[in-house]
C-alpha cells in the first residue's frame, strides 16, 4: 500500500478513537449535569466516529482473522504493560502526580491481566468453549469468575460487571 495512505489511515484512526472515547466521557457528564441533548448529540458522533475509526482500520488491512488478531492483542497489551506503562508510572509518581500515578498503575496492571486472558484463548483455539469473563469498573481488571476484591484496585464485587 501507499506508505503516506497507511501513515494518513493510522493517524486519522487514532484521532476517530479518541475522539469516541471522548465524546462517549462528554455525554457521561451532559447527563450528569442534567442536558439531554447534549449527551444525545455526544453519543450520535461518538458512533460515528467508530464507524470512521473502524473504516480506517479496514482500509489499511488492519483487521485480520481472530487467530491474528488474538496475536496483536497479545502483542499491544504485552508492549503497554512492559514498556510503555512504567516509565511513565515512574515518572508520573516522581512528579508526585498521584492520580495520573494511580491511572498508569491501574492501566499497566490490568494490561497484565489482558494479554494472559487472550493467550489463554489463543492457546485453546479452535476451541471456543463458554467463558465468564467479570470486568472491573474501576481499572479495567478483568476476572473469569467472581471476585469479593478487585486484586488491582481493590473495589467490591458492586464494581464488576459481567461481559456478554
Ligand atoms: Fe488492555
Ligand atoms: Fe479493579
């Protein structure tokens, strides 16, 4: 493929997820402060940026079968937790920035947790029996059965939310 499309199509799918993640965070607070058409406006380009972001992601061959894409998973989350997260942990708390610290830790270790998770999947293909999967609210830890404690962050079982 033309190397500057792949460079545009990488770029512009970062910002369209962004930009879900954001107004998805912007609705979450019109309906906090009481304005629905606000939040509604959010959540309508919200989805659309998706539909954008996911349109980038297949014009650049980006999704691939779910043996590769189980692969990747590994990969991203392996990176995150190994590379990306410390150092910035690290300086986060050198800063004393404790909720960014707090932030870094949570994402770093929940990253742990997620590459285990799709290895096991991956490792068990084509297998494809039931599994429960608990997602912390909190920090994105994810349990496949009942927790009374989240390990990472610690919040009660309230916290979690079954995956369908
Ligand atoms: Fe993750
Ligand atoms: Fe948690």
């Amino acid at each position: 493929m033309d190397e500057k499309t792949v460079e545009n199509l990488q770029e512009a799918f970062a910002g369209e997820s962004q930009a879900n993640r954001k107004y998805l965070a912007f609705a979450r607070q019109a309906d906090k402060e009481g304005y629905s058409a606000a939040a509604k406006m959010f959540r309508a380009a919200a989805e659309a940026e998706t539909i954008h972001a996911h349109s980038h992601l297949q014009a650049m061959n980006g999704i691939g079968s779910t043996e590769e894409n189980l692969r990747e998973g590994i990969e991203g989350e392996t990176h995150e937790h190994e590379n990306m997260y410390p150092p910035m942990l690290e300086a986060g708390e050198a800063a004393g920035e404790r909720n960014a610290a707090r932030s870094f830790r949570y994402a770093m270790e929940a990253e742990k947790v997620h590459a285990r998770l799709y290895e096991e999947i991956l490792n068990r293909l084509p297998d494809d029996g039931p599994m429960n999967l608990h997602l912390c609210t909190v920090c994105g830890n994810i349990e496949t059965a009942i927790v009374e404690k989240c390990p990472i962050c610690g919040a009660g079982e309230k916290a979690f939310r079954e995956v369908e």
